[in-house]
C-alpha cells in the first residue's frame, strides 16, 4: 500500500523555511522512502504514527522489533503481539502524526454503450429523413 505520511517532526523544520514569514502549521507531506530516511517510527492502528526514537531502547519487547517496523506499517506485527491495554496507552501518548493510506487511483473505460452508438444516431437519421420527406411533401 503505498501511503503518504504526514507531520514527520524533522521534515517540518523543512517546511517551515519554505514558507518563510508564514505562521502556518500546516503538516508537510512525505512520500514513505523519504520519510523512512528521516524519522524512526511505528506505525499503529488507524494509521498513527508514534514517536518511538527514545523508547526504542526500552521497549520490553526489544530494540530490533520496532527498528525492523520503521516507517512502515506495523498494524498487524503490533496486534499479533497482543500488547496488553498499557502497551496501547503508551503508545498513545508516542502519536505525531498520521499516516494515510494514498488515495485510491481508479481508472474507468468508458466503454460507448450499444445504446448511444447505434440506436440513437439511427433514431436521430429516421426523424431527419421523416422531418425531410414532410418538409419536402408540403413545398410541392
Ligand atoms: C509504539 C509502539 C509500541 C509500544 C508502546 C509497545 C509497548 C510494549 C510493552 C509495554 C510491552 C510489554 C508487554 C505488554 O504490556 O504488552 C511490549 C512487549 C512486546 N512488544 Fe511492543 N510495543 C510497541 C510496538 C511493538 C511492535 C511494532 C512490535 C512488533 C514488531 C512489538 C513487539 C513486542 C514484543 C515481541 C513484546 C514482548 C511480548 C512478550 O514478551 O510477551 N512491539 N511492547
């Protein structure tokens, strides 16, 4: 799933001096290879992202678990684990931002329908000739 995450804490330093003289909050908008580079960080349910640099060292489940999840989704490694109700809090209170999935890109072929190729113009050559043949019946 490709997805864009926004409201990376380093990439708003970025931000900011590109809208220099504004006091705009507005999240900047990372693609996930950039954001991987920049941020560690988890992602949760519901797509939130929680601050995990610090508490990585400490997590009772080990370091390299969370490292290996970084900048991706780690919904279902974090449910399969089935963290208790604490676990949830704290990772609660870790949220930065959100991740949201891309939108999804559908792509529709119009396909002319049997209707409007053949049956409409037909109708429409019928009542010109029809139109044609009165017009032509009362001139004489
Ligand atoms: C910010 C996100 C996370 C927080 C706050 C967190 C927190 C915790 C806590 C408090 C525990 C102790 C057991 C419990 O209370 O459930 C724990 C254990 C554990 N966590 Fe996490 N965790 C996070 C993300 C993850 C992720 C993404 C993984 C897997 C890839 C993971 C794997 C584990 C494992 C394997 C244990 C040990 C379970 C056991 O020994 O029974 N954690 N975590």
């Amino acid at each position: 799933m490709e997805s864009n995450i926004t409201d990376c804490p380093r990439s708003r330093s970025r931000t900011r001096s590109s809208q220099r003289g504004s006091s705009s909050t507005t999240p900047s908008t990372m693609s996930p290879s950039s954001w991987r580079r920049r941020c560690a960080g988890v992602c949760l349910p519901e797509y939130q992202v929680p601050r995990t640099s610090g508490f990585v060292a400490v997590h009772p489940g080990g370091e390299e678990v969370l490292r290996e999840q970084a900048g991706g989704d780690a919904t279902e490694s974090f449910e399969d684990v089935g963290h208790s109700t604490d676990a949830r809090e704290m990772a609660k209170d870790m949220i930065i931002g959100e991740l949201h999935p891309a939108p999804l890109v559908t792509t529709l072929y119009d396909e002319p329908s049997w209707w409007s190729t053949w049956v409409i113009p037909a109708l429409a050559a019928a009542i010109a000739t029809l139109l044609y043949r009165i017009y032509s019946q009362e001139s004489e």
